[in-house]
C-alpha cells in the first residue's frame, strides 16, 4: 500500500491582513497602509506548505456554507492539497483571522475559530480510512484538543509519524504528548506547555526536557532569527536560521511545519529535514501573507541559489 502521504488535520480561515507603521496603544487609533485578505489557518498553511513542495497531501477541516469557503477550497485545491475529505458545517461560518503587520514586519492576531472548533473525534472516525495511505500525520491547536487526541490515538494504532505543532499554546494532557514523536513550539508556547522560563538558550533546552520527560520524543523549538533548537534524548543542536530581511512573519511557524512534515514523509532523516524546514520559513517571511508566502520546490531552489 502507498504510504507516502500527509494527513493535515486542522484549521482553514480567512486571514484579513493590514500594514501599519506601529501597533496602537489601547484606545488609540492608528492609520493602515495596505489591506488583504488572504487564505489563512494554521491546518490549511502547513496542508498548502507541504503540498506546494510536491507533497501529496490530505486535508480534514471544517468549513461554513459561505464565501470564505469558496474562496479557501478553490485556492488550496489550486495549491495541491486534496479536499475530499472536508467537512462542511451548514450552521457556522468560517473561521477568520484580523492580522495587523507592523513595520518590522512583527504581528498580531484575533482569531475567531467559527466552524474549526465544529471539528469533532467522530468526524475523524468517519475518514480514518485515510491513515493508512499516510506517513506523518500533521496537527495543531486551532480545533478542539479532543480531536486532536483522537487523530493521534488513531496514527499511532497505525504507526503513523505524529508532529504536533502546539499553537497556540495551552497546556496539553500527558497522555497526547506521550503520542508525539515531533513537537514544534516557538519560546512563548514552549513557556506555556513547561511552566518553566524561557529566557535563553540553555533555558530553552531544560524547557523542552521538561517535555521529553512526559513522553514527547523529540521538541524542536523554533526561535525566531537564531533557527531551531532540537532537543531528544540523545542530543541537542542548534540549526541556525538563514539571515534575511523579514518583510512578513505571518505563517513562518506554519511554513517550518509544512517544509517538515513534506521532508519526514519522503524519508529524510532529522538532521535533513529541520535545515530544509528553516529555509523555507526564511523564505516565507520574504513574501506578505501566509498560504501565498510558500515557496513551490523551484521557488525555493532559486531562493538558495
């Protein structure tokens, strides 16, 4: 049976994205520069992310009956990703995202979860037929926590790779991160799982131990500029990130998420994959948006050149 796929189970929205010159103090009022509105989620970013690398990639997510979704599916159906597997809620709308990008290209977020907070442990049940088809299975923290569970309960009965992207951040139940292979935090997330501080590197690795001791086997911590910290029983190593000038960090995490998953899937080792991972995240905070900042194999290749 072909096993060279990657299940993305998650969350879509519309982002609605707009430049300013600064963040506005509470109760102020600052004028914008530029307004957009692109696909967005964390589930359909990283499903897009893979899939534009040549991945072949499923998608299960939860959608309302509006235009958003009309406008999500047919972009990432245009990305590759395969959507016979969404689920579509008649009752909820669309999840959105209002997104503010300051001139350092830093931003912040509101996300009102709609339909992805609809995606329940059944509705996973209904397609487990797509686990054996797949090599890693792909998750987040933008739909409900028993889902999640349930998807990985469900990937490890089929000895499926489970990468765990824990976004946004919340404490999480020992019994899902002893189901975890990958876990992805940035700093702020790694802070909020571990309870321990976060304020320099060796913090950052006695963090991330806190979490391979209740079962997670490896804790790749993305931190910003300085790359990704891997952490396992065996080693720890800094990945340097590549310098560039970030015009957009919207979809970064994301974009580091997909790179992986695509390389874990086609067989690459660790130590492969996370470099690979880090260059398509530069290259996405090069591009405004999220889905649309993520390279295609060719797009990543003149990138490195």
């Amino acid at each position: 049976m072909d096993r060279n796929g990657i299940l993305v189970v998650g969350s879509a929205n519309m982002d609605m994205v707009v430049t300013t010159d600064r963040f506005p103090e509470p109760g102020e009022t600052v004028f914008g520069g530029r307004f957009g509105m692109y696909p967005g989620g964390k589930g359909a970013n990283q499903a897009v992310c893979a899939a534009k690398l040549g991945g072949r990639v499923f998608f299960i997510g939860k959608m309302g009956k509006d235009m958003m979704r009309e406008k999500l599916t047919r972009s990432m159906k245009n990305d590759g990703v395969r959507l016979d597997r969404l689920i579509i809620d008649p009752e909820e709308s669309t999840g959105i995202a209002l997104i503010t990008v300051d001139g350092k290209g830093q931003n912040e977020i509101v996300v009102v979860s709609g339909s992805n907070m609809k995606l329940l442990p059944g509705d996973i049940e209904r397609e487990r037929a797509v686990f054996p088809h797949v090599r890693v299975v792909l998750l987040q923290l933008e739909v409900p926590v028993q889902t999640v569970v349930r998807t990985a309960q469900l990937a490890r009965g089929r000895a499926v790779t489970v990468i765990l992207n824990p976004a946004p951040a919340r404490r999480l139940p020992n019994s899902l991160l002893a189901m975890v292979d990958y876990l992805t935090p940035n700093e702020t997330e790694l802070h909020q799982l571990s309870g321990l501080p976060v304020t320099s590197i060796r913090s950052v690795e006695r963090a991330a131990r806190s979490l391979i001791g209740k079962g997670v086997k490896n804790v790749l911590v993305t931190i910003g500029a300085r790359g990704c910290l891997m952490v396992n029983d065996m080693a720890t190593k800094l990945f340097p990130a590549r310098k560039v000038n970030a015009l957009d960090t919207t979809g970064a995490g994301d974009a580091f998420n997909g790179a992986l998953a695509y390389c874990l899937g086609s067989g690459a080792s660790l130590e492969e994959a996370i470099p690979f991972a880090n260059s398509v995240a530069a290259y996405a905070v090069t591009r405004p948006g999220a889905q649309t900042s993520m390279p295609t194999m060719r797009d990543l290749e003149s990138f490195l050149e």
